[in-house]
C-alpha cells in the first residue's frame, strides 16, 4: 500500500481541511501530519481505496487504520479524530 499521491490528496482536501482546521496536529508534508515530534496521521491508497493510518494517543506505537474513500467514511473518521 503506497503513501497517497497528489490526485488521493486532492480527493481528500475537504477532509485535511478540516483536520488542519482543528490544529491539534502539524503538517509536515501534504498530508503527513505530526503531534510533537512523532508521525501522528499519513494516508494510504491502494486498490481497496483511500485509507488513514493514526495514532490516536501520543506514545502509541501502533497506527489504527480507517478507510476513508466514502464521505460518510470520512465523517466517522474525522468524529472519531476529534474525540
């Protein structure tokens, strides 16, 4: 599964405008984002579609996966991210 490109970036601005909106989290590169100094949320497409890959909680080790190829997918994953 590879990083998301420019056109899975482009699918998904509403959703990283709202996640930039919120500012709990830094973007280091387009759609890399950071809580501190440790990776914190990345996207991810493959063929199954677009997925987010987070850290709920600094210290986490492990990211939890969330696909996010449908708006109603998108709305639950950035719910769960705001809580």
């Amino acid at each position: 599964m590879k990083h998301a490109g420019e056109a899975a970036l482009a699918e998904l601005a509403p959703l990283l405008a709202a996640i930039r909106a919120a500012g709990a989290l830094n973007e280091k590169k387009p759609g890399i984002f950071y809580r501190g100094g440790e990776a914190a949320l990345h996207f991810h497409e493959d063929a199954d579609g677009l997925f987010a890959d987070w850290r709920a909680a600094k210290g986490d080790r492990d990211f939890i996966r969330f696909r996010v190829s449908t708006a109603a997918e998108r709305a639950a994953f950035l719910k769960a991210l705001k809580a």
